[in-house]
C-alpha cells in the first residue's frame, strides 16, 4: 500500500482482528527491545514509576481484554506515527497474522505496559524551553514538557501513565 496509508487501513487490509492485534504489539516490543525479556521490561517500567503500579496495570490488563487492546491500539498508533517506525509495525501485524501463539494474558499485557511507557515518554505535544537569569548572575535553562493526554483512553492505569509522563523524554 501507498506510504499514506493509516494503522486503520493497514490493519483493515491485512484483516487483522483483536486477537492478532495483541500479538502484533508482543512481536514489535520484542523486536525492538532486541527480545529483552518480560521481567526485563517490567523492570525498566517499574524503574520509571513504581513496582505498585506496573503490577496493578498488569493485573488490569491480564484481567480486562478491552483494556489490552485499548492499550495495545496507543502503542501502535505512537509507532505507527514515526514513518520510520511503520516497516517495523507491518512486520510484527503480518508475523502475528502467520504465527498466532498461545500464551497466559500476562505476557500479553507486560510488553503492552512496557510499550505504554514507550509511547508516553516519546508522545510530547509540546516543549518549551525557557531561559531564566538568576540572582546570582548565572543562567538557567528549563524545559517544560507537555504531553498527549492517553489518560482519557486508558482511566485505569492513569496513575502508571502519569509516572511515566514524568521522566525526563529520550532524546
């Protein structure tokens, strides 16, 4: 298909349904993260909030299919973004398609809260960078950092997402 094309028309040619969907978002994390392991993920994750809340949004996401794919859908959707990206994404959908595995609801939603943290931490809507002159005579800068909102998508892991707004953006 032509480069312009969206997830959704991408997804939809591929006949692509929820199912296949979630696996996709597991091959693509495994493939990027060079298939670090789930308790690896599930580290860096709670590094960048609390060990609390990544279980409370795995136990939410192992629980709750709708939750999984919703999340699961912004992962996509933040990769899918980067044109870069979008080679990796058809890959991972097209090997979901050809090799559905079966696993515990668990290994689906540790690579989808691991990816959350990806999207958050790169969706910024806005940077400001400020420069300030203090008293002292030296100067300063600082970045305030606005992100997109995907609390309104996912209210049960607002908290985890919200943790994960708050470090500092990849460069």
């Amino acid at each position: 298909m032509e480069m312009t094309e969206s997830l959704a028309q991408f997804l939809n040619a591929e006949g692509i349904n929820s199912a296949k969907l979630q696996y996709a978002v597991r091959y693509l994390i495994a493939r990027t993260t060079d298939f670090t392991p789930a308790d690896e993920l599930r580290r860096i994750a709670a590094a960048a909030a609390s060990d609390e809340l990544v279980d409370q949004a795995v136990t939410e996401l192992s629980a709750n299919s709708d939750a999984l794919l919703e999340a699961d859908l912004v992962v996509l959707d933040a990769f899918w973004a980067d044109k870069a990206n979008r080679d990796e994404v058809r890959e991972a959908v097209r090997s979901a398609a050809e090799r559905l595995p079966v696993d515990p609801a668990v290994l689906l939603a540790v690579p989808a809260v691991y990816g959350l943290f990806v999207a958050v931490t790169k969706g910024r809507k806005k940077v400001n960078k400020i420069t300030r002159y203090n008293a002292d005579g030296t100067w300063e800068q600082q970045e305030q950092v606005e992100y997109q909102d995907p609390v309104n998508l996912l209210k049960p892991l607002g908290a985890l997402l919200t943790k994960f707004a708050e470090q500092p953006p990849k460069e």
